[in-house]
C-alpha cells in the first residue's frame, strides 16, 4: 500500500473519496443553479 500501515492508507483512501464525493455533490449543485438549501425551502413553502 502506500505508508504500509493499513489503517492509515485506509484512513487516507477514505479521506481521498469523501473530498472526491463531496467535490462531485458541490459542483454538481452549482451547475444546476440549485443547493440543498433552496431546494428545502422551497419544498416546506410550497406545503404550507
């Protein structure tokens, strides 16, 4: 692996793929123009 430790290569694999998803859902909501925010908002607006 890459240190040799594989609860640290875990680790840094693990962090390697939540900053990839969490890159992928941001940018992903920028180019739709929408985030989850406006999309709550908007839905418990509409059901009142």
């Amino acid at each position: 692996m890459l240190t040799g430790y594989w609860s640290i290569d875990a680790f840094l694999i693990a962090n390697l793929i939540l900053c990839l998803g969490v890159s992928v859902v941001f940018g992903y909501q920028q180019y739709t123009g929408g985030g989850a925010l406006d999309d709550t908002s908007s839905k418990h607006s509409s059901k009142e």
